[in-house]
C-alpha cells in the first residue's frame, strides 16, 4: 500500500473506524493512566466480514476492510501508526495466521511452537509503545493463549536489591533482525538494562533468547526475572473482535502452541505498532517515515 493510500485508510479510520465513545475513553484512560496488568482488552468488537483463513500470504484476500479501520482508530488513539521493514514487508497492518513452513519458527506465523515472554523489538532503538492485537477468529479448539506478564506484577516479587541489580546491569540484547528477514540472532553491540526510567516505576525490556550477561551473576538474574515473570503471567484467550493492546514498555508477552488445520478455519490476528515519539525519530534520524529498517542508536 503506498504512503496516500495508507494516509487515506487512517483518515477515514480516525472518522469512522466503529469503536464507540465508551471504548474510546477506555484507550485513552489506558494510554494516560495505564494500569497494573499491562493490557486492555476490549471484547466483541464489529470487524465486519471475515474471509476463509489464508494459507499464505499470496492468498490473502480481504475486502471489506472494517476490521482494519476499528485496529487503526484504536493505535491513532495511542500514538503514531508504525511498522518495520522486517515485519511482513514493512505493513503497518500485519495479518498473522498458521503457515505451514513457519511451522517450528519463533514467529507470530507459527503455531506448534510457544513463543517465550518478550517485549516487542526490545533491541531495536524505536521500539513500540504499545503492541495491538485484534482477532478476526479464533483457532476451533480455543487452544491459543496470550500471557501477559507486567512489570508492577514482576517487581512485587523482587528484591530491591534485586531491582538495583536491574536497572544498572547492562545485557547485550542481539537483534532478530536481518537485512530482509526476521529470526536471526545477530550482534549489533547494543547492551542496555531490562529497568530503565523512573527506578520507583521503570519501564521494562526483556528478550532472554536475544540476551547475553555479562557474569555468573548477571545470568543468574536473568533465569530468576524470567521465572518470575512467568509466574506473574496473565492468560487471555482471545475470540472474534476482542482487541488486545498491550503497554510494550510495561510487559512481557508470550504465546502458546495451538493446532492448525489449514482449512480456512485457523486463528487468524492482525496486529499493529503505535509509537508516541514518531516526531523525535524523525528529528534524530532526519527523515520522516513511519516504516523503519533497523535503528541501532539515535
């Protein structure tokens, strides 16, 4: 889709995307205030007609475009609308759903693998603000969950010598990017602390298959966060139209494997970035885009 056209499907989704005034004060509640889960959902909402699940992205075929307009009203509320060129060719709508040759890959393609908890593109110099998930059908056996695993939850259990730990020790987070393609494990020198901002509510950064510690100790302090982290995990089994926006600088999510059949019934999602910073990028960067390869610094 070209920038105009892309301009023209935010401006009418800003207009009449179909979330109602009730739905749109509980996002911009969330945005503002947050709350100690991390998430909102937002279930049942109108997303139109939905087609037989694809089995690859040359079949995708989706006309009505209602589902799109409510998913872009609902990040514009957030932030900016952002994609990555990494992230299916750089969409700033991408649609997931089982694919038989990601069968066993970490990718939100995949299905009879669990993908770990993670914060989004924790490596990457603009990382998102927030991650929305809408569902335009659930897998038949109901089998797929996403947890959740929030930051306030985490630091109920730690120590504030644990915490200091945190928010000073540096971990070289790798990237999962290549030059076209995502998957990799590939070392761009980029070390930084899993707590970061406000030491009495920090944000929070977290990928332990894209982490390397620097000493025993520091390893240590990663198997005992992410041990943690599950045991605080929030499950949500999402259905048809429940939106889930997740505060990406808040939380750690994760998926579970669920069963694919490839008859045009599988569990089908679509998910977007917003970003709250997209001026200050543009300004560090020097260029005005909402699509970005990777940014290792700014």
């Amino acid at each position: 889709m070209s920038n105009r056209d892309f301009d023209l499907l935010l401006s009418a989704s800003i207009r009449n995307g179909g979330l109602s005034q009730e739905q749109i004060a509980r996002i911009l509640e969330f945005k503002l205030f947050g709350n100690p889960s991390g998430y909102l959902l937002l279930d049942g909402t109108a997303i139109g007609e939905i087609p037989s699940t694809p089995a690859s992205r040359s079949e995708l075929r989706k006309p009505d475009d209602t589902s799109e307009r409510l998913l872009l009203q609902a990040t514009a509320l957030l932030g900016e609308p952002i994609g990555y060129v990494q992230e299916s060719g750089g969409a700033i709508v991408n649609n997931f759903f089982p694919q038989q040759m990601q069968s066993r890959a970490a990718t939100s393609d995949s299905f009879d693998t669990e993908l770990d908890l993670h914060t989004e593109n924790a490596f990457h110099a603009i990382q998102p603000d927030y991650l929305l998930l809408l569902c335009l059908r659930q897998d038949p056996a109901a089998e797929a969950i996403t947890y959740i695993a929030s930051v306030d939850r985490i630091l109920e259990r730690l120590s504030y010598e644990q915490q200091a730990f945190l928010l000073n020790e540096p971990y070289n987070f790798f990237s999962d990017y290549g030059a076209s393609e995502k998957n990799q494990r590939i070392d761009i020198n980029k070390h930084q602390t899993v707590l970061y901002g406000d030491p009495d509510a920090p944000f929070f950064r977290f990928d332990p298959h894209f982490m390397v510690a620097y000493s025993e100790r520091a390893q240590r302090a990663l198997d005992t966060l992410r041990g943690v982290a599950w045991e605080v995990v929030e499950p949500v089994r999402l259905s048809r139209g429940d939106l889930l926006i997740i505060d990406n600088r808040r939380t750690a999510h994760a998926r579970s494997p669920f069963t694919a059949h490839f008859d045009g019934n599988d569990r089908w999602m679509q998910r977007t970035f917003a970003t709250c910073n997209l001026r200050f990028y543009t300004e560090r960067l020097g260029k005005a885009s909402r699509i970005f390869e990777l940014v290792t610094e700014l």
